[in-house]
C-alpha cells in the first residue's frame, strides 16, 4: 500500500525531488509512495505550470498541509540550506511524518546513522560509517566519505566531493564541483563555493570559494 507524500517546494529541487519519487517508485515491486502534491507559499507562474505539466498538483500554500490527512509524509523541496531549515521548522509545527528518499542508483553505506528527511539523488555516494542529522540533500553524483558527521539540513551540490572524517555543521552549503579535504570542518551556515578545493576549516557563516578556498 502506497502512502501520500507531499513535496514543499515546487521550483527546480522540488520538481527534481518529484522525478527522484517516480524513479524509487519505478524501482520497487510495490511503489512506496503516492505523490500527491506540491506545497509553497509563493511560487512562481513559472514553476506552477512546469510543476503541474509534470502531472503533479499545486495544493497550495504550507497552510495546506494542516487540510491533510495526518499520516500524509512531506519532504522538503527546497535547495537553499537556510531556506529549508526556516521552513523546516513551520512544517515540524504541522506534524506530519518526514519522508527519507534514496534514489535506485545511489549507493548508501549499510551502517549509516540518519535522521529524518534524508534525500539522496541519482549517482549520490554515502559511505561507511558515517552520520548525518534531519534533512541533508545530496545532489547527483555527489559524495560523502568515511567517518564523516553531518548537521541538520546540510546540502551538498552536484559533484561535490567531501573527503573522510570532516564535519559539516547545520545548514553548511559544499557548492558544485567542490572538494573538502579530509579532517576539515565546514561551520555552521557556511558556504563553499562551486569548484572550491578546501584545504582549512571554514568559519561558521562564511563564504569561501576558489582553489584553495579562501
């Protein structure tokens, strides 16, 4: 038996999540999820209708949520670390259950320790032995070596690379093509820049970017 799931957020990472839904779907003998709807407070005409041609609704605003049957799951759509925590935290008032999404061709370490929300794209790597808070995205083809310890709603772009035994505190962003070496920590709301090679540990709430990363 299906359950409803709710994607909050219908811009680009939301309607990504979208594909990655039908993707699990496609892959299990009995697919796991209905989905049954978008969710956002101010979506772009732009997004609604590309959202909708997908043949997946607009519900509404967060507010919608509450209308919902209590057992339906959400995920969070939204691509913005610090965005995605502020909503975050108006979808935990709900109450609904957090959906956890792993797409077919990514590969995920048998003992990783995970918190809710969890959602990993296609090509995404999580090794051994590794832990991660609520919330982490880990986009295509990005990767998260051994023994690393994850934050609530870290993101992690596409072909990001991020070497063993770091530490990303919540909210930390690790931009496109970047690589964080091992041992380093990335502080809380910071921010490595894409094709950034980070060689120091980052700042909480700092920008870095470049090779090495300054």
């Amino acid at each position: 038996m299906s359950l409803d799931l709710v994607v909050v957020g219908c811009g680009g990472h939301g309607r990504e999540i979208a594909q990655l839904v039908a993707a699990v779907n496609d892959s299990a003998a009995r697919p796991p999820w209905r989905l049954v709807g978008y969710v956002d407070d101010n979506p772009s005409e732009r997004n609604r209708k590309l959202a909708e041609a997908g043949g997946t609704p607009y519900l509404g605003t967060l507010a919608a949520l509450g209308q919902l049957p209590p057992q339906t799951h959400v995920v969070l759509g939204l691509g913005d670390p610090r965005v995605r925590r502020t909503v975050g935290a108006r979808v935990d008032a709900v109450g609904r259950p957090t959906a956890s999404l792993v797409h077919p061709d990514a590969t995920v370490g048998a003992d990783l320790v995970a918190a809710e929300g969890l959602v990993v794209f296609a090509g995404g790597r999580i090794t051994t032995n590794v832990v991660v808070g609520r919330h982490l995205h880990v986009n295509q083809n990005a990767t998260l070596a051994h023994d690393c310890v994850v934050g609530d709603y870290v993101s992690l772009h596409p072909l990001a690379a991020v070497s063993g035994d770091c530490r990303l505190d919540t909210a930390a962003l690790v931009g496109a093509g970047a690589v964080v070496l091992p041992g380093l920590r990335v502080g809380a709301g910071a921010t490595v820049g894409a094709g950034a090679c980070v060689v120091r540990d980052v700042p909480p709430a700092t920008v870095v970017k470049g090779v090495p990363a300054r």
